[in-house]
C-alpha cells in the first residue's frame, strides 16, 4: 500500500425523462392547444398555465434531440392554430398558405431550439432540495421569458404574437403587468409553474418547502394595480367605417373616406375635442390630394375638433404609414401637421425584406405585395393643447418600445389605430384588442382602440370596456375618455428586467453546465 487513500466517485445518476416519448410529445400537443385556447376567440386564460406546465413536463429529462421534438410539437400545434388568419392576408390566392405556413413553421422552429437550453437546465441543475424549490424554476422561468424576447425581435423584427403575458388580459392575474410589464408577468407565471412541478417531483414532508412558491402566488394575485393620477377628461369621438378597406377590395375613388365621413355624420351634433379614424381610414395621402385635403378640413370644421386620421403618405421616395392630426386648415401647433409615422411595418405585409432572394423562391407571392413602406422615426405622440396622446399604429401594438417612449413623452391616453380588414372573421382582431387591453392596464391609460371593421372599444385604465361597435358594422363611439398622469413601474422596469431576464437566463445556463461539469457527483 502506498498510504495514499482514493475515493471512487461515482458519477450522478442521468435525469430520466419523466414521459416516455410518445406521452412527452401528447403533451406537447395539448399543451400547444391549451396555450392557444387562453388567447381570444376562446379566451380562457387559466389553461396558459396548464400549457406551460404540460411543455416542462414534455421537456424534463430530454437530450437536445428529444427536447427539440417536444418544442417543435408544442410550438407547433401552437402557431399553426394561434395565427390562421395570417392564410387570409393574399386574399382567394390559391398559394395564400404559404405566408401562414411560413411564419407559424419559423416560430415553431424557434419554440423547438428554444425548448433545448430548458431540458439542458434541467438536465444539468446540480442544487439540493431548496435550489431545486427556487433557483431551478427562476433559470426555467428566465429561459423561457428569453425565448419570447428572442422569438419578438428576430428576424426583421421579430413576431411578439404569443407571449404568455399577452394571453391574461382577462385573468385576475393581469394587474401585475403594470409593475413588471408583460414580460415580467410570463416570467411569474413561468416560475410559479415551475415551482409546482418541482414540488410534485421533490415530495418534501416540510410545510416550509411550500413557501416559495406561495410567496410568489400570492405576489401575483394580492398585489394591486398601480395607480395613475386623474388628469381630467377627454371626449372622444371614434369611428369605425366599415369601408373597403382591405388590400385586394374593389372600391370607387374616395370610397374609404367616404365612408368614414358617412359614420362620422353625427358628431356634427355633437360636442367632441378628438375624432378618431382608424389606420388606412383615408384612401389617399392629404398632403398630396387636394380633393381629401379639403374633404379632411371641412369634415374637422363641422366636428368643431381636429380629426387624428391614418393614410399612405409620400415623402421623396419613401412611403410611410403615417396617422396625422388634421384640423380645419390642415395645422395643430405653431402652423406645422403633427404626425406620426408607423415604427415597424410589418415584414411581408407592408414590405417585403431582401425582396431579390425572396422574389426568387416565390415570385408571384412577392409580386402581390406592392407596399414598401418605411420606418418612421418620429415619436409615438400627438399634442391637443395640453394633452398628449399616445399613438400605435396597427402591429406596433405589440411592440414594447413604442407603448414606452409614448408613456415616457408623457401621453394620458393611448390610440391604437387599425385595418383589420385582410382579416375579417378570424380571431385576429380579438387578440389584437386583448393585447390593446393589456396595454391599458400595463400603462394605467385609458386606451381607444379603433379598426376599420372591428373589433373596436374604448377601454379603462383597468381594463374594462366603456364602449365597443360590432365586427362589420360602421357606427361611432363618444365617451369623456379619463386622462392619467405618472408613469407606470413597469415602463421603468420593464427594459431593464428584459435584460436580466435575457443575460441572466444565458448565464445561469452557462453557469449550471460548468458547475455539473467540476463539481464532484457523489
């Protein structure tokens, strides 16, 4: 013998799947469905929950190729469901599928990779009993709160349609979106998911072990809303024209106006300080035609009240989507137009990215899509004397940034204008007015959110609803819409937690993967 004494270290036993395949991928499935069903039209939002738990528990114990399955199935079934009504864009089009089946294949595509970092977490996490209570449910809850901010910014923009916080605009558990924003609420409920599994998988005999994950639950329904401060009133008048508004509709010249002006005739009688039109609710570009120029400013002087309308404006070679407040003369402040100009158009929608390479794969579907719009660059608010008001123009609705440097630039109430009409009956417009209603509530603004053809309402700084107009149907909504002032925790926050939630949940990944590999496996 050498008096040297040696340990056998034997290695940790490797985390078995908790599902066999085939159930894992069930699993996947009807989580896919579950997580589409608690977005409108179903609207039941307590199944988002059910769905994240039945995506973790698909995912626990998986290799990289067996967790890419799972994700694939459960972003699959998903997105192929939640945004159906993307087939509706190019019209009778006999190839109108491949837009759809594009977009919802790319993003399960990205639920499917992002599904790899969160079985590794679990694969690799090396903690104890506490660690496992806690610290593995916060990396789980970060990793996927990562995987929505990547799937909302990339590529070419990215596509924020089915963020988890974005599904509870009707739930109880809303309110704290106004603390820690939309993607601090998916993080919660992540977490709070995560926790509950992890306390099925551990048993503990402790009453203590329940205390994480009551401590958060009882964050998420006991805390309030944050309050804005009252500043007044606003009456608005909101109208929906229901006019032929969509991309391939057959109209007469003027007609969108027209119709416009037709659903707007009562305000004559009325006593208003705002008209809103929706986006695309002018045919033709004011500062170019003379004849809507005219129609604006006299329509603006009979209201008694500046109309803030949406139309295609030229500007050199660029075109850009761009909502103006027009009044009698055309001018607001100091002789100039106030306008705003769309941040994000929508890729493949309002144009087309590399279009060379795409036109090359399919030219006649890019050949339908004639709009290049622009970016525009200037801020997200309009000036009505004292008051300001906070734009977003379509799609922009899902775009955090906008709905922040509104709230920042001061704004007291928010107007989303937009065209729902490519999509008349599918349940795009609904999810869009939910994800407008959460806004409201994320905020503490009161929100106008007004289409062409519906849904349109105008909504509390609580999220209720104090008017709406039916799909389809032109007519008008006046209401002293309230103002609010202060600006909310989660405009603040909210970047600031995107951040740490992105780095964080990369890190804690790293951090877990060298940890299993130095620390000794008794």
């Amino acid at each position: 013998m050498t008096g040297r004494s040696s340990r056998t270290r034997r290695p940790r036993p490797a985390v078995r799947p908790l599902l066999p395949l085939w159930a894992g991928i069930a699993a996947a499935a009807l989580g896919g469905l579950a997580l589409d069903a608690s977005f409108p039209s179903l609207g039941i939002w307590a199944l988002a929950p059910v769905a994240v738990i039945l995506s973790l528990v698909s995912l626990i114990g998986r290799r990289a190729g067996g967790a890419l399955l799972v994700g694939l199935v459960f972003g699959g079934v998903f997105w192929f469901t939640h945004i159906d009504w993307i087939s509706r864009f190019l019209g009778d089009n006999p190839q109108s599928w491949v837009p759809w089946v594009a977009l919802a294949g790319l993003q399960a595509v990205f639920m499917g990779l992002g599904a790899i970092p969160i079985a590794f977490a679990y694969r690799w996490f090396p903690g104890g009993r506490w660690a496992r209570l806690v610290l593995l449910p916060v990396l789980i809850g970060a990793l996927w709160s990562a995987r929505e901010l990547i799937m909302g910014n990339w590529p070419y923009g990215g596509f924020a349609w089915g963020r988890i916080g974005m599904s509870q605009s009707q739930s109880p558990l809303a309110h704290v979106a106004s603390w820690v924003g939309v993607t601090g609420l998916t993080f919660l409920i992540v977490l709070v998911c995560a926790m509950l599994i992890e306390l099925v998988r551990l048993r503990p005999r402790r009453p203590a072990s329940l205390a994480p994950v009551a401590a958060t639950l009882a964050i998420l329904i006991l805390v309030p809303q944050w309050q804005s401060a009252a500043a007044g009133t606003l009456r608005v008048g909101a109208v929906q024209g229901a006019g032929p508004t969509a991309y391939f509709d057959e109209r007469e010249p003027w007609a969108v106006i027209q119709s416009q002006l037709d659903a707007s005739a009562p305000l004559k009688d009325e006593q208003v300080d705002l008209v809103v039109w929706p986006e695309g609710g002018v045919d033709y570009d004011p500062l170019q035609d003379e004849t809507t120029a005219l129609m604006l400013s006299n329509a603006a002087r009979s209201y008694g009240a500046p109309i803030l309308m949406n139309a295609a404006s030229d500007v050199g070679e660029d075109v850009y989507n761009t909502s103006m407040l027009w009044t009698a003369d055309g001018a607001t402040v100091d002789g100039g137009l106030q306008t705003h100009a769309k941040r994000h158009p929508v890729p493949f929608g309002e144009y087309v990215p590399d279009r060379a390479f795409f036109a090359a794969i399919v030219p006649d579907l890019i050949g339908m899509i004639g709009r290049e719009y622009t970016p525009g660059t200037n801020p997200p608010v309009v000036r009505l004397g004292d008051v300001v008001v906070g734009l977003a123009i379509c799609f922009d609705v899902i775009a955090d940034d906008i709905i922040r440097e509104g709230a920042e630039a001061g704004a007291q109430l928010l107007v989303f204008q937009t065209n729902n009409a490519d999509f008349r009956g599918t349940d795009e417009n609904l999810q869009q007015l939910a994800f407008a209603r959460m806004r409201a509530i994320e905020t503490g603004r009161s929100v106008v959110n007004l289409s062409t053809v519906g849904t349109s309402q105008i909504i509390a700084p609580d999220g209720t609803t104090v008017a709406a107009l039916a799909v389809d149907e032109a007519g008008l909504m006046i209401g002293d819409v309230e103002l609010r002032d202060g600006i909310a925790p989660a405009v603040i926050v909210g970047p600031w937690l995107q951040l740490a939630l992105l780095w964080g949940a990369l890190g804690g990944l790293v951090l877990v993967g060298l940890l299993r590999r130095i620390r000794p496996r008794a």
